[in-house]
C-alpha cells in the first residue's frame, strides 16, 4: 500500500470521487508514480491547515485488450419474411 498526504482539496476531491466510483487514481509523488485504487482518505484534523492521508493499493498495469468483435448475423432479418412472400 501507498500512503501519503496532502493538503490539496482538489485533490482530495478526485481522490474521494475515484474510491466512490471503484476507479482508478494516479498519484505522482517524489518523483514515482503509482497508480492503483483508492482505499482510505482519512482527514488529520489536528492540524492547521487541514491534512488528508490518503492511501492506494497499487495494481499492476494490465495488458491492452481489444474491444469485442461484433455478434455474427447468421441471417438477416429480411430472410424471416422470405416464406411468406415466395
């Protein structure tokens, strides 16, 4: 897990709306990257200003998938009324 904090309401914001939403956020933090889902943003409020620790379980980069093929047509709709009119 990836723990670190922030001050940033904007980013606090797309942070919390990506745990909502099941998404997936990046973070770029002292020079590293990590990508992965939100788990917890939890507010320190003891602090002034107002802290937020954030934590994300990385994931590991997927591989591209194509997109589905599309269903086959094994007849086409006029074919059905073929009978009727012959």
């Amino acid at each position: 897990m990836f723990t670190f904090e922030t001050a940033d309401q904007k980013e606090v914001r797309r942070f919390r709306m990506a745990q909502f939403n099941g998404k997936f956020a990046t973070v770029r933090s002292g020079g590293r990257t990590v990508t992965g889902r939100v788990r917890s943003v939890r507010e320190e409020g003891s602090s002034i200003p107002t802290r937020w620790i954030i934590t994300i379980v990385p994931s590991a980069p997927g591989k591209a998938t194509a997109p589905p093929s599309p269903a086959r047509r094994y007849h086409s709709f006029a074919e059905d009324f073929r009978d009727l009119y012959e």
